[in-house]
C-alpha cells in the first residue's frame, strides 16, 4: 500500500535518537532547547516553546490569549477537529467561517462579512485560528488587516506549514498573528512521534505558555509571591499541565529540521509532476495562490463531475483497491456530531461542504518515488476511463 503521507526516518535521526538514550537526562535536558531554537531562528521570530503535540500548543495558545467562558472563537470548517476543539476546552463558544473552494483556506471576504455582522450584534470573537491547509498559507496580510480594528487575536494552526512562507516570510515569523502552531505527528512535514510547538514575537505569550506546559509551575524569583526559600524552591501560581516534550522527541526534531528544506524541495518537486501528469484527467488540483510557497503537506484534488461526493467515493474505493492509500481532508467539522450537538447544522457553511463532497488527498511523501506517483496516475486514468 502506498500511504497518503509518512514520516522520513535516517541513520543520522536514529543516530540523534540513541544519543539521548545513552545521555543522562531523557526529558528536560539540552535536546528541547536546542530543538526550539533550531524552529525559532528558522522562522526568524522571537521564542519556541515546545510541547507533546499541536493540540496542546494550540490549547496553551488559547489560554495565554485569556480565552475563557463567555468568550468566542472562530476557525475554518476544513480541518482537523483539533483547530476548534482548543476553544472548547477553554470553554468558550466555536464558530467558523467559510472556504475558498479553490484552496480550501479560510475565505477573508466571509470573514470580512461575519465580522461586521459580529460588530453589530455584540458577539466578536476574541480569536480567530487560521489554518494553512495542505501547506499553502492564507491570505495573513488580508486577514490581519480584518481583524485588527476588532481586536480579534490570531493563532496560525501552522500544522501542515513548518517551511512554507508568505510573501516571502516564513510562516512562524508571526508578521501578522500573535503565535503560530506546527505539528510533528509522523504524517506531518517533520517528526518528533507526537510533538508539537507554538512561536511568537511577544516574551510574555511565550513564559506563560512555558509555565502552563509545565503544572503552571515557576522557579523565577521575579514571578514568586514573596522570597524565594533557596535553591530548590519553586511555586506553583496557577492551573497548568504537563504537556513536555522529550528530549527522545526533540532529539528527532532537530535532525529532522536539517533536512526540512529539502524535504519540502522534494514535496514540491513531486506536486509540480503531479500537476503535469494528471493534466486531461477528471481531477482538479487546488488553485495556488500568488506569493505563498507551500509546505506541501498534502496534494488534494477535486474529482470533476455532476456528482463529486458519488465519483469522488468510488475513485477513492478503486485506488484503496489497487493499494493506493487515498484519504480525504476534512469532514467539516461543524458537521461532526458533537459540533451539531452545540448547535451547528449541515448547510452552515456550504463552501465547506461542497468542497468536501470533491476532496480526495493523493499520497505525498519524501520517499515517494516517480514510480510510485506514475502508478497513482495510470490508476487514475483507467479509472476514468472506465467510470
Ligand atoms: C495534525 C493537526 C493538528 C493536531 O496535531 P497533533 O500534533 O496531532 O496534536 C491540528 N490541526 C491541524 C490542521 C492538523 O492537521
């Protein structure tokens, strides 16, 4: 079976794996510092904190924006559940904001619109999680300019985007949000297993998160109520978690960070021979915007026709049975059961869902070899030829 994505594993990462094992210190050592920097100066921004997945980053991010009950937070519909259930746990109330059905990003002229609407009736978000679907990023300067006169925070759920750039900036640069997410969950662009890490320009985000990734604990005298008591002192000053990364992970993400550049060279390489080939053919690729540079994440196509969601299951059943490993990104996710059981409805956001009625993720991957894509194709020409 040829997966949709999977992890790129060298010698030189089993290499920087055993090293830790053999080290004194398994979490908590020099490997996640190290890791965090090699992320923060490849975005050129100010602070990394890394955590155990993008789910905790985002979660964390969440907090150190102050969201709470009462508050707002808005997301697209086309991703993983993960980009709203942040808000949840923070118990404030999810809304989303419709696609561009041709990148499948968040529209900014739908955000333009609900904002207004948002302004007049009293019920702005207080954060708005943006995420660059299949690696392309949206449109951040637009967006920004959107909300800012409301005061609306940003997150970037950058989970598919480590190494993509906008306007010739990398994508965690944090130009026009307040802290941007990535993921390094084995189908992602670079792996730690499960790991993820939230950047941002602003120190004081950046310490809070650190805190709560860590009980909430501090052994900063500067952040203590009255005097420290000695050398082993520490305080715990609010509810945090323990959402660490280890230093087994973070050994893992710095070798792979070494190789993201080309990794996403490789990616990119690939998607450009996917669109020659299956030029003709009944699939649509997503449109690329001008000024953004993928991570290449994904390859998602449209399948074409009168009856996208009928062509699209069988197309994915015929690839799925000749050892294709097609999958679809996303489901809406204000069509999930339980964002229906807080009041979402199908037909919210019909950009969505008519997107997703045509979606299907073609594999892509480093290793994946022209032999291999040939493969996808000639399957799906015969499939077209057939249907
Ligand atoms: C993978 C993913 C997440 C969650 O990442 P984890 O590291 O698995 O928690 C969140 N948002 C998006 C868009 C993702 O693709």
């Amino acid at each position: 079976m040829i997966p949709y994505g999977t992890q790129h594993i060298t010698e030189q990462d089993i290499e920087a794996v055993t090293a830790v094992l053999t080290s004194s210190h398994l979490t908590q050592g020099r490997a996640v510092p190290a890791f965090e920097e090699a992320v923060r100066a490849f975005c050129g921004t100010g602070h990394a904190v890394a955590v155990n997945s993008a789910t905790s980053a985002l979660y964390l991010a969440c907090l150190a924006l102050g969201l709470g009950s009462g508050d707002r937070l808005w997301t697209t519909p086309n991703t993983f559940v993960a980009s709203a259930n942040c808000g949840r746990y923070c118990g404030a109330e999810v809304g989303f904001v419709d696609i561009e059905a041709d990148t499948g990003n968040i529209c900014a002229s739908a955000l333009a619109t609900r904002l207004e609407a948002a302004a007049r009736d009293g019920q702005l978000p207080k954060v708005l999680v943006v995420v660059h679907f299949a690696g392309q990023p949206c449109d951040l300067r637009q967006i920004h300019a959107l909300c800012l006169p409301y005061g609306v925070r940003i997150i970037e759920d950058a989970s598919h985007a480590i190494g993509a750039s906008y306007e010739g900036d990398p994508v965690g640069c944090g130009r026009y949000s307040d802290i941007t997410v990535f993921s390094f969950h084995p189908v992602k662009i670079i792996t730690t297993g499960e790991g993820g890490m939230a950047v941002t320009q602003d120190g004081e985000l950046a310490r809070h998160m650190r805190r709560l990734a860590s009980h909430g604990i501090t052994r900063d005298p500067a952040e203590m109520q009255g005097d420290s008591e000695g050398g082993w002192y520490y305080q715990q000053i609010e509810l945090g978690y323990n959402f660490r990364l280890t230093d087994i992970q973070a050994a893992l993400g710095c070798s792979q960070m070494t190789r993201l550049q080309d990794n996403i060279q490789r990616r990119a390489a690939l998607a450009d021979r996917y669109d020659q080939l299956l030029q003709g053919l009944p699939v649509q690729p997503l449109r690329r915007a001008v000024a953004r540079q993928s991570a290449w994440h994904l390859y998602v196509v449209q399948v074409a026709g009168q009856q996208p969601a009928t062509q699209r299951a069988r197309l994915y059943q015929y690839l799925q049975a000749h050892g294709v490993g097609v999958n679809v990104h996303y489901i809406p996710v204000h069509t999930q059961p339980y964002y229906q059981s807080l009041g979402h409805r199908p037909g919210d956001y019909p950009a969505a869902e008519a997107y997703y009625a045509g979606a299907l993720t073609l594999p892509l991957f480093p290793t994946l070899t022209e032999s291999q894509q040939d493969r996808v194709v000639s399957l799906i020409r015969q499939w077209s030829l057939q249907s």
